[in-house]
C-alpha cells in the first residue's frame, strides 16, 4: 500500500484495508486491465475498505502527486514506492493482492522467439513462485485483450 510518509497509517508495520475507510483508490484506469481493477476493488470491498473514489493514473508520477495531495492510497509494489522519499509502503495486513499477469500469442503465426520467451518467462516464474497457482476461474473477467501486428 502507497501511503503519504506523513500519514498516521504510514507508522505502523501493515496497513488493515478496512482502516482506509474514507480514503481514496488510486489506480491505473480500468479500460488497460480491467480484470485486475474489478479484482482489486472486489478484495478491497471484501475487506471492509470501499474507496471513496476511484482515482485514475496513468504514470508513477501522477499516482505519487495524488497520494501525496492526501485523502488517498494505492496499491502498488513495494519498488514503486522507491521513486519518492516522500511515499511509504507498507504491507496490506488482511490479505494478500496477488496481480496475474499472463501471455498468449496465435499458435499458427506466433513471433518466432514466442517459444523461446515462453520457456524463458516459465522458467523464471517457476524459482520466483514453486508453487503452482490455480488457473483463473472461466466465469471471472478476462484481462484486457493486447494485440501485436507483427507483419509490418
């Protein structure tokens, strides 16, 4: 969780969803993931937080000028806060928001290195996380489509 430094809620060691309450949400704006943004409004609300609003940014930058203005929080990765000494990270004591991120590509004209990247990206995720995750559920909302023209 991205907090002003200033913040009371800044001091302690985790951050309770549910202390947020009146606060904020400063995220990236739905139309680029909107499976994640449901997800993550959806673990906030099942945690006792309903944002005030829902405040979108675009850039590090943005989100930080938003934070730093008061009356708002985000949830981002602890390296993000790293940019500026003025935002704290803290854990989310409730839960976990564990974001998915995941690739596809045709099967009859994939990128020739396609392969190559995914044994690689199989690889990695493999040491950072042995243990498997559950596939999505079918019913649940499917990420924001991204397609590449690979013949120009």
């Amino acid at each position: 969780m991205l907090l002003p430094r200033a913040s009371p809620l800044a001091r302690g060691r985790e951050v309770p969803l549910a202390a947020l309450a009146g606060l904020d949400l400063v995220a990236a704006p739905r139309a680029t993931a909107p499976g994640w943004h449901d997800h993550l409004l959806a673990v906030c609300r099942r945690q006792g937080w309903r944002p005030a609003r829902v405040r979108p940014a675009r850039n590090p930058e943005f989100l930080f000028g938003l934070v730093l203005a008061g009356g708002a929080a985000a949830v981002e990765p602890a390296t993000v806060a790293r940019r500026e000494p003025r935002i704290a990270w803290r854990p989310i004591a409730d839960t976990p928001v564990v974001k998915r991120t995941s690739a596809a590509w045709p099967h009859r004209s994939a990128h020739p290195a396609a392969p190559m990247v995914g044994q690689l990206a199989a690889e990695v995720l493999a040491a950072a996380e042995p243990t498997p995750l559950a596939p999505p559920s079918a019913a649940g909302a499917r990420p924001w489509p991204v397609l590449f023209d690979t013949t120009g």
